[in-house]
C-alpha cells in the first residue's frame, strides 16, 4: 500500500509568491491588495542603528516589515470576485418591505428592531422612534429616502422647539427627572420634606409670591440650582455647542417677538400719539434726582477699612480718592496707606512711610494723582502716585513758619493754601510748589474753606469773623460775623455752594444759605447743638444733602445732619455704634462710604444704602 503523505504542504499561488517577493500581483483583483515596498537586498547594520531602531519601532525595521508582509499573505483571499461582490452589494441596496421602518441618517438605513423605546441623545432630551414619521411605501428610490429624512428632521426640529418654549423651572425638573436614573443615589423623602422659604430671610429671595411659604424639598433643590445659576452663571469657554445653537435660537426668537410686540403697539397709537412721543424724549430721559427722606438713613456696618493693616497710632486724615475706590489713611506712626475699598476684603495696596514726619494731615489732589502731606514741621512731602516718588518740599520762600500742618488743596487743582502764623493765609502753585501771595486776617486762622468753583476762599478769624477772598484778585470781597460767635474752631462749604457750616468750641453748629453774602450780621438758618463738645472737623457730601459734623473730645462726638430739613438723623449714629474717639471722617466721591477714622488706629466702615454707588 502507499503511504499518503500526511504532512501539510501549502503551495503558493502566482499572487502570494509575488506576495512574498514583495512584488504587487499581476491579477485583476490586484486593487484589493495594499502597496508593498519591493524587497531589499538586506544592509549590515551597527549596534548604534540597531540600537535606535530598538527605541523607536520596538525591533529591526526589515524583521517588522516581513511579519506584515507575512500576515497580509496569511490573510489573502483567493476567491475573491468582484463579480460576485457587486451582486452581493445590490442585493443589499434593495430594500425588504417586510421590515420596519428604519431610521434613517445621512441617506444611510440602520436597523431599529434592536433599539430600545427610547433613546437618549447627549443633549439630554428624548427622542422616541414613535416620532419617526416614514413613507407607507418604502422604495429604494432616492426621493422617498429625502422625504422621509425631511420629515424625519423636521419633527427634531419641532421637539427642540418646544423644549425651548418651556420656562425655567420645567426645564430643571425635566433634567433632574432624567438624571435620576444615573445617579448613585436618590432620596425619595425629599419629596415629603417641608420648607419654609417666609421664616429664613435668606430664603425669602427663593420666593416667587410675597405669600409663598412652604414648598417640598424638591422644589426647594431645584430653586437652589436656579439661584446658583443666577449668581455663578457658566462662563464662556465651558458652554457646549449644543447649547451655544439653542442661546442663538433664543436670541434670534426674542428679536422676532420684540419686533412683533413693537409693531403691534405703533398699531394701537396714532400718528398724533407717536410724534408727540418723539417730541418728549427729552424730560422722558432725565432722572429726576432721588431725594434723601429726612426720617432715617440705610446704614449698613462692613468690614473696617485697613483690616489689612490697622495703623499704630490715630488715625489723623483719612481721604477717599476722587475717582476710585481707594482710601488713604495717615497717623503720627508717619505711614501713608492705600486700600482698596470693596466693603468685603479692602485689600491693601501700599505703604509710604516718612521717616521724619509725623502726619497730621494728608488728602488727595482733584485729580487724584498726588497726595499732600503736612505735619508740625516747617516742611511738607508731596507723593506722586502714578510716578511712585516721593518729594520733600523743604520750605515755602520768603516765609519762616515753624508749621505748615494745616492745608487746604483748590478744587480746580491749581493752588494750596496753608495757614500760617499771624493771620496770613499763604497761597502757593500747586504744580511748582512755588509760593504766589499772602492774604491775611485780623485774628488767628481757625480754619477755612473753598467754593465750589476754586474762585472763592473762605476763611475764619477767633473773632469770628468770615473774610471771603477772590483768589484771583487776592482781595477780600465780603465779610460778616458769626451769630453769636463764641470761639470758632472750623468752616465748611457745601459743593453746590447753598450752604456754609460754621463750628464752635461750643459744640453748636450754625448752618447758613448763601444769603449771608449779602448782609453783614445774618441770621443762621439754624443753629445744632446734638455735640456737646468742641467742633472739630465738618463735611458735606457730594450733593450737599448731608453734613457731618464730629469731636475727637469726647467718645462718639459723630453727627449727620439732613441739610434740606436741617434736622438730625435720630437712627445713626446711636451710643451703642463703635466709634470711639472720632479723629476724622469721609464721605466717598459718590457718597456711597463714609469712613471714619478712630484713636485706636482703626477705621469702620458703612455702605449708606440710599446712594447706589460709591
């Protein structure tokens, strides 16, 4: 018997031994086959190129290319046809009208037989299969396919539509009821919870009715996700495109309707109605200015000004920068600070410390770009703040004065007074420091003040007497006496000009209009006396509706006067607000703050809520 040969013997056809030549095959199927480099005579290589075709790819670079070589011949199919693989492929194409209706996508047929019911979509929102709305009789033709994929698109479009007309709420509780499926964990009592939204007043704000009360914890969850959203809204780079598509809609849906609405309602008015509206615009867009009620004044107490770094000695100046919110604080420790002022943090921005000079006095110039600074020294420092630099002004020539400690800086920014020894007020360019005239009175100077133009200074004598100089001219224009003038201590003159405010060591305050211009002996329009002790420093405002009036003599000596009523707030300050001895106070530029400085080298802080801006 023979003996058959049982050990597996493959023969090669013409395509794989050109396969394994690294030849293409000369067949007609040969489009099927991927390019293959031909063969190489191998090349003897060093350890260095061993070694980094190592690194890169792992092995040699011929061993690798004849194992892929190996596996497409191992994988070959010698009975493929394209023949036969065309009529596969029409049969494909022909469409069974036995099957269900399939959805369809990009001209393209997926079976749904497996799908489930519903499907979710990564906007979150359901789309049910239901919805699809296909001819009765499918054909492979390409006109059905398009009608059924408008139709089809036409019905998300409608879906997406709706969902957008819901409100808020709806939409959260939708989420959330899709979201539970996916979460770890729900709580099925928060339904049976019930929270009072009336009792917490941080809860009053989650309120849609003053007589809403009590809700479910739900609701609660959900209102809470709302506000959040309101406070924190999701910045810009965080924003899916799907949902940038539906803010878009939205916009482009809330233009259409403010159009129709505004159509509509040219509809409802005449051609008489709509010109005289045109006509009035003019008062219709002028505020009117809100009044200050004389009743009570909204304080609120925040966080004290130089919380960041409270000084180490009293508080002498404080000054409110006139075109930020930037407070400057000075002592005798000879430190200037800067704070940011927010009500909430009042970060620190810089120290200046002035080895050789004990500040008693320190302000701002209009424009906010230099800050004065003056003690009982026969010199003074100028700091500029853009710069950085701080100048030593060594002393005034042609006057020998032993202290310059009391200033005054023009409202227009081109003058500095000081107030020298026997009655001379000394005037000097607030630019070069240079000096330009003396004016002098009778007596002492006890304190003086500006108009509110700069054109104007006023001034007074222990005799109690007002000189008002026009700085131009460097002449005194008018003078008048003080009612019943017992040893003046300050002056101040409100920024509209209507008022002039004159303290005693009496601690009475006699409050005159600018009637007292004409006469010579007039008559205050009233005279307070809430200070039991002596004046030492007035304020008004920036719209002059109210005066602060203090003493650094005795604890909370601090007054705020109603100018148009001329009557004392009676709620604030009370004995049981923490001043202790006020040294000076400031209303910022918009009245917004008023911070008052304090011996304990603190200075509280309070929002006056009337003023919506600081």
């Amino acid at each position: 018997m023979e003996q058959k040969n049982t050990s597996k013997t493959k023969v090669l056809t013409a395509s794989e031994a050109d396969l394994a030549d690294g030849r293409h095959p000369k067949t007609k199927n040969h489009a099927k086959y991927p390019k293959i480099f031909p063969k190489k005579r191998r090349v003897e290589k060093d350890k260095v190129e061993r070694d980094l075709e190592a690194l890169v790819f792992g092995g040699d670079v011929e061993d690798l290319a004849q194992e892929v070589y190996h596996r497409i011949e191992q994988n070959t199919d010698e009975s493929y046809d394209p023949e036969i693989e065309e009529e596969e492929e029409k049969q494909k194409s022909i469409p069974d009208l036995n099957q269900k209706p399939n959805k369809i996508k990009n001209g393209e047929e997926e079976e749904t037989s497996d799908k489930p019911l519903f499907v979710i979509d990564t906007k979150g929102s359901r789309v049910s299969h239901n919805k699809l709305k296909l001819p009765q009789n499918i054909s492979g033709s390409s006109k059905s396919t398009d009608s059924a994929k408008e139709q089809y698109e036409d019905d998300d479009d409608d879906d997406e539509d709706e969902k957008e007309e819901k409100d808020s709420e709806s939409i959260l509780t939708e989420v959330e009821g899709d979201k539970d499926e996916k979460r770890a964990w729900v709580d099925p009592d928060d339904k049976e919870v019930s929270i009072s939204l009336a009792k917490r007043n941080m809860l009053r704000k989650l309120r849609k009715t003053e007589d809403e009360d009590t809700i479910s914890g739900d609701k609660f969850e959900i209102r809470l996700r709302k506000q959040h959203a309101k406070l924190h809204p999701t910045p810009g780079w965080a924003v899916l495109p799907s949902e940038l598509k539906k803010q878009k809609k939205r916009k482009k849906r809330a233009r259409s309707s403010e159009s129709e609405s505004s159509d509509a309602s040219e509809q409802q008015y005449s051609d008489e109605d709509i010109e005289l509206l045109r006509q009035s615009h003019g008062f219709l867009q002028k505020e009117k200015p809100k009044f200050l009620p004389p009743e009570d004044l909204e304080v609120v107490r925040m966080r004290d000004a130089n919380q960041k770094a409270y000084s180490q000695s009293v508080i002498q100046s404080i000054s409110f920068h006139p075109n930020a919110q930037v407070l400057m604080t000075a002592g005798l420790d000879k430190t200037l600070r800067l704070f940011q002022i927010d009500g909430k943090y009042n970060s620190k921005i810089q120290s200046i410390f002035l080895e050789d000079l004990p500040i008693r006095k320190a302000s701002f110039n209009p424009s906010g770009t230099e800050i004065i600074a003056t003690g009982r020294r026969p010199y003074f420092y100028s700091y500029n703040v853009e710069a950085g630099r701080i100048e030593k002004i060594p002393k005034i020539h042609g006057r020998q004065e032993k202290s310059y400690e009391d200033f005054s800086i023009s409202p227009c920014g081109g003058y500095i007074v000081f107030a020298g020894r026997d009655g001379y007020l000394i005037l000097i360019n607030s630019q070069t420091k240079q000096w330009i005239a003396n004016m002098k009175i009778n007596d002492s100077i006890k304190g003086f003040d500006w108009s509110g133009d700069g054109k104007y200074l006023f001034c007074i004598g222990g005799d109690a007497d007002i000189y008002q100089w026009d700085v131009g001219a460097r002449r005194c224009v008018h003078r008048f006496q003080d009612d019943g003038g017992f040893k003046p201590t300050s002056i101040a003159l409100s920024n509209n000009d209507e008022y002039i405010a004159i303290g005693s060591r009496s601690g009475i305050v006699n409050i005159y209009d600018k009637s007292c211009l004409l006469s010579i002996k007039p008559k205050p329009l009233k005279a307070i006396s809430n200070l039991t002790t002596a004046v030492h420093k007035l304020e008004f405002n920036h719209d002059s509706q109210i005066l602060g009036m203090s003493s650094h003599s005795k604890k909370g000596q601090l007054k705020m006067v109603h100018l148009p009523s001329l009557t004392v707030f009676k709620n604030w300050p009370t004995s049981g607000t923490p001043l202790d001895y006020v040294e000076s106070f400031d209303f910022s530029p918009n009245s917004g703050y008023i911070a008052i400085g304090n011996s304990k080298g603190k200075v509280p802080l309070y929002r006056l809520r009337h003023f919506a801006t600081a």
